[in-house]
C-alpha cells in the first residue's frame, strides 16, 4: 500500500470518574485517543494505538469495532487501565484532577501496524513528546502530523517537545498552553515564535469563546477566528478538545485536500462535534449524533457569526 | 425640536495616570465619555453631560468643540477633575486600580440641555444607577436607551440598578458582569435572566476574546457571535468597552435603524474602533484614525472570520 486516506491516533484510552455540578459517572469510556477516535469515525476512518488493562470492559471495544474504528493496535496487557478522576465546579473551564492512576499507560509502547505506517493522517495526542517522536520517526510519509500536548510536557520535557515539533505540521493547543509555549502573553507574538518551531498551522482552542487559528502561508500569517456554539447546558466538559481534533481531523481526511477554505470548514466542524460531546457524559452524544445533526449546526454557527459588509461606505 | 439623529452620553471625564508595561502617561484625557464621545463622533453627531474641575486642560475641550462633540452641557465646577490612576501587568485584561480620586465627580447632576431632552440615543455609561435613572427620566422619549455598569454597582447598588434596568432597551457589559448580573456561570442562562429585567439586547463584551449578542426577539432568543481584531501590540487597554460603544450607537444613529443585519455591522464596528483605541494611550488612535482605516479593518475582520458553506452536504 502506498498510501491512503486513514487516520491514526495515537494517545489514551481511560476508565473516568467524573464529578461535575450535574452528576456523577464511575469507570466510564474516556481518554484522548477515544473521544479523538468516535468524533473522527463521523467523517473517515481512523485507528487507533493505545493500550488498555485487563478490567477494560470488552463492550467498550466492540462497540468501537462496530462503529468501523479499527482497534488492532490497541493492545490489551496485563494489568489494570489508566484511571482519571477528576471534578468541575460551576465554572466547568477548569479541571480538577483528584486521582491520575497511569496503571498499564506507564509502559505504554505505541506499536504500528504496516497499515498504520503508511496512512496520511497522524494526530498525536497528549501523550510524552518522547512516545510522540518514537510513532512520527515509525511512519512512512504522512501528509498531515498534528499534535496535542499540555502544560505539564511544555515545563518538564520542553527539549523533548521541541524535538517533537520540528516533525509537525500542525498544533493542537489550548489558549493557555499556547502563551506558555511561546513564552508571551500576547497570542499572536506567542503563535510566531511557535512558527519557528516547526508547525505552520496553529489551532487555538478557546473554549466556550471558539477557536483561533494561525496559519504560516509564504512568510505570511493568515489567521482564522472561529465561534463556539453558544450552549445552556454542558454536562461534562471532559473530551472536548479531543473531539475538536478528531472531526477536524476527519473532515480533512474525508476530503483530501488541505487548502485553506477545507480548514476553516475543518475548524467550524470540530467546534459542533465538541458542542454536543459536552452536553453529555463520556461518549454518550457521539455515540448518538448524526451526521444530519453535525450539519445543522454547522449552518447554525454560519448564522449566528453572519454580518453584512457595509455596501454603501461609511462616509 | 420633535427628533433628532444626535446621540447623548453621560459619564465620567477624567485625568488618567496609567502605566503598562509599554509606557507610562499621566494626567492624561480620560473617562468613560470621552472615550464614548471620539469613538462615536466617528459617526454621528454626539453630546456630552459630565463634569471637570477648573484644573482640566482647556484644550481638551477645545479638541472636541474641534471634532464637532458638543461640549455645551460639560460643567466646569470648583475643584479639582476626577483622576484614575491605573496599572496594567503583562496581561493587559486586568486594571489593578491604584488610586481613585472622584472630585468634583462626587457631586455630579447631570443636566441636560432641551436639545438633548430630545435625543433618540442615549448612553449611559459605568456610573451610579440612581444617576442613570435620573437621566432617563429626564428624557422625552429616546429610541435606545443603553446602558454600561460594573461588578460595584451590581454588589452594592443592585435595587437600584434594577430599577434603572427597567427602562433601558440596550445593556452593555464585560463577560464577567453579564455572569454576576444574571447569577450564572452560564452565559446564556444569566442573559437569559437578564432579559426578564428590561433589556432586549446584551452586549457582552468579552476583551480579546471578541463579543457575543444575544437579542430577544419576539419571545425568541438570537444569538450573534463577532470577533475581536487580533493585534500584535496592545499599549494601555484602557477606554476599550466606551470605544466599543460609542462606536456601535454611532453607528446606528447614523443608520436610523435598529434592524439585525445593522446591529451586527454595528457590534463589528465597535470591535474596531476599540481595536484601534488599545492601540495607543488615551485617545491619541481615536484622534488619529480616519473613515478609511474602519473600513480596512471591518473588511479585515469578514475575512478572518469568513467559512464557507459546505454546498454538497457531508454525506
């Protein structure tokens, strides 16, 4: 095979227990590559690498069998599965960890398929810059090399990390991380000095105030500034960003094109598929939402971000 | 006189002493109508009710006679002018206040001419309720009343504040006020809340982050989501929310309109004119930008946010 249109993720696969203000949910399906996975299944096919204990529930994984996810490498080893427990206040911006239990995620070795090598679509989780090197270094020639990472590689494996981003095309971040990896406060200054580290597209993820992005096109920065979908009520803010980059992911893939009118269309989509996984717990709305659905607020966002261009001039 | 296009503000003129960490300007032009008056004069005729004392440089004033602001019901009174001294760290959205000296501020009645009695715009900006009140029924019958208040009057004047509210068909606030006025940490429940109080349009400012509208429409809630002009550079963010709001009622006097489609360019206008005013201290952008350059940026601000429709479906 020389080449084709799948997608690989590779990053967590978690048993969550969940407090926010609006319930409670014990060993429910979570992790980076689950939530990247079910939103992307939306739009082309995905695979993931990962790797789960001995208690992961076996209908967790053919239901993602079932859903067309292709699980052959996530390997099942001795052990127990990587445990998250964490709580949002009314304020559901902020996580709180209570517990991180890393159990069998410790000695996790992310192992490719032949397959795997060879498709154009890579997207690394939030996962060691060191494990996220080792699978870009295993591929063959993916078109696309996206990359999520947090705060805690940003301060304690920065060399690591730059490594890493030297290989990427595209970065994934949150509005916070973002500042602190290009060491400024202002975010365009911050998106520059990225630039020069290796990625030319830069998602900024800002959650319930969208998405802004930064693109390096011939020395020139273009940036695209994307809304969220304005929500009442939002169940569990868990996998949100991860779903984001799963249906920008997917959407990309399902066109095969890169251009700049595909990746703003890419951007609006992952906001919507992140707008429904958090009005729900665990996977629950992905599991649910349609296509159909993902359209209509598609067209939602399109209008409620409309304005009309002055046609007769200000003077 | 039976109507007119012109637009009132009543607010503070100030002496501002501000530092940030790209300058330090004292005693410099300031308050909250000032800022509104040279944004909105822009678009339309406007007139000022505010008080200064005898210290207040006369060629403040004899800048906006020049600008053609009307500066007939801006009392000179015994005393000193109300100062703000201010400081800004490196992340310019938080004002530490140093020092607050109201002066002859404290005592201020506004009064209004019989020219200005039949205004049809009136702005109310951040000041004491029970003053706005006052101004409001003064009026004759203005065909927008909007209104500016902060987290002070919404702890420690909330009655009042309620009372004022009633009467007022536009409110205009930062992101943190619109949660504490309407008690959510959801945005769209606390305007929700908001609309039962009097307002049918909120203004929610939300800094670099851009500004989300929500319009209640004949029992149906609109939304409209508008981006801010991301800048490289921010020299004293002071003035920003009164920049943003002479802008928006300037403009819409100089429509005549309130439909949709106006008060969405108008919302854009505003972030541009505040993207300017950040720019530089005081009003130096506001005296220096022409006709030419809001339209640069409005026409900047439809392409960074511009995505097409997704014509042959997702299927």
């Amino acid at each position: 095979m020389t080449g084709n249109n799948n997608i690989v993720v590779v990053g967590s696969v978690a048993l969550d227990c969940i407090e926010t203000p609006f319930g409670r949910r014990s060993s429910s399906l979570g992790g980076s590559a689950v939530y990247f996975s079910w939103a992307s299944s939306l739009f082309a096919p995905v695979s993931l690498v990962g790797v789960v204990g001995k208690d992961f529930p076996k209908e967790y994984i053919s239901d993602m069998d079932k859903r067309g996810i292709d699980t052959a490498s996530l390997k099942v080893a001795e052990g127990r599965t990587f445990r998250w427990e964490g709580k949002y206040e009314y304020d559901l911006n902020v996580a709180h960890t209570l517990k991180t239990e890393l159990n069998v995620f410790q000695d996790f070795k992310p192992k490719l398929t032949a397959v795997q090598k060879n498709a154009e679509y890579l997207f690394l989780a939030n996962i060691d810059p060191e494990l996220q090197l080792k699978v870009v270094n295993e591929m063959n020639s993916p078109r696309v090399i996206a990359l999520d990472t947090m705060n805690f590689w940003i301060e304690n494996k920065r060399e690591e990390l730059m490594e890493t981003l030297k290989k990427v095309n595209y970065l994934l971040v949150n509005d916070a991380e973002a500042r602190q990896l290009g060491e400024s406060s202002n975010l365009t200054t911050a998106c520059n000095k990225i630039f020069r580290m290796g990625p030319r597209i830069i998602v900024v993820k800002q959650g319930e105030y969208g998405v802004t992005v930064f693109f390096s096109e011939r020395k020139k920065i273009e940036i695209f500034t994307a809304p969220s979908v304005p929500l009442e009520s939002v169940a569990d803010p868990t996998g949100a960003g991860d779903s984001f980059a799963g249906a920008f992911m997917g959407y990309l893939a399902s066109r095969g094109r890169v251009e700049n009118s595909v990746l703003r269309q890419a951007v609006i989509l992952g906001s919507v598929v992140a707008s429904y996984t958090v009005e729900g717990f665990s996977i629950d709305m992905l599991k649910k939402i349609t296509i159909e659905d993902v359209e209509e607020r598609f067209k939602y966002l399109k209008k409620i971000s409309h304005f009309e261009s002055i046609k007769d001039g200000l003077k």
